[in-house]
C-alpha cells in the first residue's frame, strides 16, 4: 500500500474510534491468522452482578469483602464494591493480578489501632499463599458454585474461610457475530481467562469457540506463555484485552489490542487501541487494517 492509502486508513480508523499506533502496524494485521480473545470485558460486559453469598453472615461477608475492593480496578472489584457505596477503611491493601486482593478492614466499631479485620478475596492459591488454610469443605463448596458457569470467589476473615460469593457475566451482545466475522476474516479465535473452566466454557460455547482453544485458570504470567506457545507453533497471534492484567499478553502477541477505557499500561502495551467494548470493534479493526491494504475490498 501506499503511504497515502496508509495515512488513510489511519484516519478512517480514528474516525471510526480505532486508534492506530503509527501506519506499520497495519501491515502487521495482515499477517496475523490467531485471535485470543480474554474473556471478562472482551468477550463478556465486564458487569458482573452479585448472584449469591454462601455464608454464615452472608451480610458482613459482602460488606467486608466490597471494602477490601474498592481500591481494586478489576470488573469482580467494582461489582462487589459498587453494593457498599460508604465502606469501611483499608489499611496494608495488597493486590495480587489475577489472583485477588487482601487488606486489614478498620470496622466502625473494631477499636482504634491495631483492630481491624484481615480480609482476603479471591483464587483458593492466593487465599493460600495469604496464609489462610482452603479445606475441603470450601473447596467442595467453591466447585459447586462455580458449576453452572458462575465466577465465585472465596472470602477470608481472619484466617477462616467465611464465605463464598458468585458472581455473574454476560455475553455482549453481538459477540457470537463478532467471532463469526473474525472466522471469515481469516482468524482463528482463542479463548484465555483467570477465570474458571466452566465459566470459561460457557461463554465459549454462546459465541462458538471450542473447547479446545479454551485456556482458563491461568494466570497473567501464563497468558503470556499461552501466546509464546501459539507462536511456536508457528501462529502469528492479535491479542485483545481490556487491559486489567494483560499488559504483559498484549506486549507479547505480535498484534496488540486494547479495548477502550483500558488502563494506561494497556494502551501503552498495545498497538491498537479500541474506544469500544464491542468485540465487533476487534473485527472492525482487522477489516479495515485490510481494506487499506488492499488484500480485501
Ligand atoms: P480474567 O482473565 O477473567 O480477566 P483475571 O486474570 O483478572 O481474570 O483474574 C483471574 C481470577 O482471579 C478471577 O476470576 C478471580 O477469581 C481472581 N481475581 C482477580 N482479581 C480479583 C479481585 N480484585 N478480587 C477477587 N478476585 C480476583
Ligand atoms: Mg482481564
């Protein structure tokens, strides 16, 4: 293409709210044959809603657990912070990427200095690796509540597991056509998530992806590893994410794509950025990347 025709399709691309990291990142679309895709945010809304609390204290398990979220960015954070708008104080707040968040929650009425509650949300391995023991009788429980194609995390207080909360996704709308669209374009489409298997396996199916280019439970290092494994086998990999913890994923893929409102390290870590949450907008951008090339009209 000419250099004109890629000025062009830049701008077009802009207009269109698909920004473009310089004209030479065009040409690189025209290779790419794999697209994985991460699930919450990308393929899902990233509007959880809270489905269930399985606890004791359902109540104070949710209102100890959406303290601890407010100060976390991630889709399950805002969800489970977005039920308690005036939460209680954070102090030694530790957030682990793809595993969970911990802090010491300053109650009300837990007195002054050193009180407080250590609460920890998230993965069985980071509750684990917070020193909190997961027995079986969690662990059971856990897998129920994930069974269905729910996301459900554990909640420690103190130490002891006390409770359980399920969370909820859905499809975007349009999703199943998007992948649709990125087949005709060529592209074979990957699933990757932190989340569990069968939620993984859920969307997966309402958008017509198989089974088998489905990678769940893995973490953000493993993304990567994901991606680099994909690439040894000879696949030339588009990768789009909304950013909470893929920066690493989308650097390594050989095409990059930011979904909008993404974190600043995304956008920075990516070589298109999406104004949109619509996965439509990842074939949109792979469309036009061609068109301006001249490989399709
Ligand atoms: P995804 O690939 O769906 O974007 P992440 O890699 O961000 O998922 O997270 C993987 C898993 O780690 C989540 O499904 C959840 O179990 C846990 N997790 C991550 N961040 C948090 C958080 N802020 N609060 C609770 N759990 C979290
Ligand atoms: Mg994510």
């Amino acid at each position: 293409a000419t250099p004109t025709a890629l000025l062009t399709g830049t701008g077009r691309g802009a207009q269109l709210g698909i920004l473009i990291k310089g004209a030479d990142v065009l040409e690189d679309t025209r290779r790419v044959d794999t697209i994985v895709l991460d699930k919450t945010g990308t393929v899902t809304t990233g509007r959880l809603t809270v489905e269930k609390v399985d606890a004791d204290d359902g109540d104070r398990v949710l209102r100890l657990a959406a303290a601890v979220e407010h100060a976390s960015e991630h889709p399950i954070a805002r969800a489970l912070a977005g039920t308690r708008p005036r939460p209680a104080p954070v102090e030694q707040f530790v957030s682990a990427p793809g595993g969970g968040v911990r802090g010491l929650v300053l109650e009300p009425f837990s007195e002054q200095g050193g009180a407080g509650h250590m609460v920890v949300v998230g993965r069985e391995d980071w509750l684990r690796r917070s020193g909190v023991d997961v027995d079986e009788d969690a662990r059971e429980r856990l897998a129920v509540a994930e069974g269905d194609g729910a996301t459900a995390v554990l909640v420690a207080v103190d130490g002891q597991v006390a409770g359980i909360i399920t969370l909820r996704d859905a499809v975007q709308p349009g999703a199943a056509e998007a992948v649709g669209r990125l087949r005709r374009l060529g592209l074979t489409p990957v699933l990757l998530t932190g989340d569990n298997e069968h939620a993984a396996r859920r969307v997966a199916e309402c958008v017509g992806i198989e089974p088998e280019r489905v990678h769940a439970g893995v973490s953000p290092a493993e993304k990567v590893a994901v991606i680099e494994r994909l690439q040894h086998e000879g696949a030339t990999v588009a990768m789009a994410g909304d950013g909470v913890n893929d920066a690493a994923a989308l650097a390594q893929a050989d095409l990059g794509l930011a979904m909008s409102t993404g974190t600043d390290v995304a956008v920075e870590a990516a070589d298109i950025t999406l104004m949109s949450h619509h996965l439509g907008k990842v074939a949109d951008a792979v469309h036009l990347s061609r068109r301006t090339l001249g490989t399709i009209r």
